[in-house]
C-alpha cells in the first residue's frame, strides 16, 4: 500500500532523500502541534506539573520498541547532540586513540577530530574498501585497527554516505570481551531495521526518530547500558542536576531537562512508533526494499559500473549508493532537482561521485522510473 496520502510532501517533486531529514505523516504532525498548543495554553502547568509524567510516558514507548529499559534511554534533539555529550564525557587523554572506519557520518567524524585534537588523541578512521563481499571483512577491518591506546569504538550501524548495513552485534560482542566501549551511530536504523538494542549489545547507542521512524524534527535518543550511565556528563547542566526532586535514575536527571525547549517532538515519538505499527511497517520495509532492489540493479545496468556490496538485505535495507561515472556532483544534484524535479543527493564519497537513493512508504515505482530516466539523460 502507498502512503503518499498520509505525507505533507510536495506532491510536484520526486522525493528520494528520506535519508537526510525524514518526513513526517500527517497524524504524527498533528499529534505533534496538539502537544505544542497545549504548552503555550498553559505554559506553567504544562512544564511544572505535567512534562515530568508525560516525557516518563514518551521514554516508555521507545524502550519498548527498542527492547531496552525505560532507565536506559533518554531523548535527545538529534544524535550528533547525543554523540557530543558522550565524546566529552570520555576525558580523553594525549594518546589515546577512538577507533572508527572512514563510512562515517561527516559531522561526527568532525566531532571526534575536534576532541581529539584539543586532548592530543588520535580518531583512527579503518578504512573499508569497496566493494564489500563478507561481513566479517568489516570486523576484521576495523579490528585489525584495536591498539592498546584504543579507549573506544565509534561505528555506524547503517552508514550515512554508503547506505551499508554494518555487523555492529559483531563489533560490539568482540570489543566487550576486550573490555572496549561502544558507541554506535544508528542514525538510520529506527524504522528502517527491525532494531532490538538488547541483541546489538553496545555499551551505547544513538538513533533518529525523525529519520526512518517518521517522527517530527528535533526527535533522537541515546541508550546507555546502566553500568556505565555514571561516567556519562550533561552536556548542559540544568535543574536536573543535584535535582530537588529526584527521580530514581540519575541518568535521566541529568540528560532529559536541558532548560526550556519545544518538547513535543519528543510526545510525539509513541505516535510515530503507533502509526508504523497500524500500517503493517514489516510489510513496507519489504516493498520498499523490493523498489530499491530493482531500482538498484537499474541504476548499475545503465552505468555499466559494479555494486558496492552484494545484492541481499543483509547489506542494505530501503537505502542504497550506488557509484556513478566521473561528474560534477554539485551540478548532477542540481541537474535532477531543477530538470526532472527528483530530490536525491549526489556526491563525492573517497573521491568517489555517489548517488544515495531513499525508499519510504510514500515513494511508487514511478518515482524510480522517473529517476532513470533523469539519469539517463544526465549522463547522456
């Protein structure tokens, strides 16, 4: 079933780029404006007597759906704030090395070289070379790069610019044996991936709501083990830290109240998670995978140029780049916007011109169609 009907998308372009900022269905942005007229009905009541008991709400959903306790969460405006808090908190020294691959997400590997550079430690970036044919290449890739500087692992659980799904369970059962942190970037992974926190095993792990789950702007999360929610600072300290009524996670006293800010995003998450559960989500990942599949396997044929990684679902889910030939990527983006009206990114990639293309529930098969024939005509 399409669902084109339920989002507030532009009916006149062509939209294949779920994966930067996400798109929210109509009653999930209902939900969520309903929240943000109730706070400015009653300002006072709504964040003195009410936000406490609603947020606890909010936080008990997304553990649910993410198979975690409602103690090990907490939401955040977006994971590159999640990321900031925990890279600070780490304290790192001169020496000391966080180990990554070079499939990051670009303000994230910014983060890093940030703290790294201000504390003299290294942001080791393994690289993993396309095309990948085997999981355990990309644990061997990244392990052969544990030293014993190594004070922390940073991976993405699907990757931002290569669409790969990542072994990441893998990763983190092998760095808890060796006594590493984990800290795994699952931007695109809610809504994308069936994704059960309890199986992946990290000590840590970051994830968008407003991506792939569907929620409205401004919603993410972290999850932290209870073992290590001590070592973890507030990014911003506020009322919730030496609070005067504390709740029984310290945790959440210190990360959930950051000052005053729009919070419906956050209320709006159980909605979210409610709407993909009435529309039978399992059903449209397939579809969605089915499309990217075959418009997948139509983009390499009219390139003549080789896939980054085998053609199953245990590599890449409703997203999916794809090389193309030696172009002007910012001129190739423009190209599809403004011509044939398709929005989709197109860019460089280890040098590499990319073309990343996202398939979500509003998305029909003629919408790929009228891709290939942009990139048909791009490309001459």
């Amino acid at each position: 079933m399409n669902l084109r009907s339920q989002f507030l998308l532009d009916p006149d372009a062509v939209f294949l780029n779920h994966g930067s900022f996400g798109a929210c269905p109509k009653p999930v942005f209902d939900v969520y404006q309903r929240w943000q007229r109730e706070l400015e009905r009653q300002p006072v009541r709504f964040f003195q007597r009410r936000i406490v008991e609603l947020m606890a709400e909010a936080r008990a959903a997304l553990a649910s759906y993410l198979n975690c306790g409602a103690d090990e969460v907490v939401y955040f405006p977006n994971p590159t704030t999640a990321v900031n808090m925990v890279a600070r908190s780490l304290e790192l020294r001169p020496g000391d090395e966080i180990l990554s691959t070079d499939h990051e997400y670009g303000a994230l590997d910014r983060t890093w070289r940030f703290l790294c550079q201000k504390a003299g430690a290294s942001y080791i970036r393994r690289p993993i070379p396309l095309p990948v044919n085997a999981p355990q290449d990309v644990v061997e890739a990244v392990w052969s790069g544990v030293t014993e500087r190594t004070r922390a692992v940073f991976i993405s659980h699907l990757t931002s610019p290569t669409a790969l799904i990542f072994p990441v369970a893998e990763i983190c059962r092998q760095a808890r044996a060796a006594g590493l942190l984990t800290l795994v970037d699952g931007a695109h992974a809610p809504g994308q991936l069936a994704l059960d926190l309890t199986e992946v095993g990290a000590d840590l792990y970051t994830g968008a709501c407003h991506k792939w789950l569907c929620a409205p702007k401004g919603s993410a999360f972290l999850y932290a083990r209870r073992e290590i929610q001590s070592t973890l600072e507030p990014l911003i300290v506020s009322w919730g830290w030496e609070a005067e009524n504390p709740s029984d996670s310290t945790f959440i006293d210190h990360h959930e109240w950051q000052g005053t800010r729009d919070m419906a995003a956050f209320l709006a998450v159980p909605d979210a998670i409610r709407f993909q559960r009435d529309h039978d989500w399992d059903a449209v990942r397939s579809r969605c995978h089915a499309l990217a599949r075959e418009s997948r396997r139509r983009v390499h044929a009219l390139t003549g140029l080789a896939p980054i990684c085998p053609d199953t679902a245990g590599w890449y889910a409703q997203m999916y780049s794809a090389t193309l030939p030696e172009l002007d990527v910012k001129e190739a983006q423009r190209f599809l916007r403004d011509v044939h009206q398709v929005e989709v990114p197109v860019f460089r990639w280890d040098d590499t011109p990319m073309l990343r293309v996202s398939v979500q529930a509003y998305n029909r098969e003629q919408d790929l169609d009228t891709l290939l024939a942009g990139l048909a005509d791009l490309l001459g």
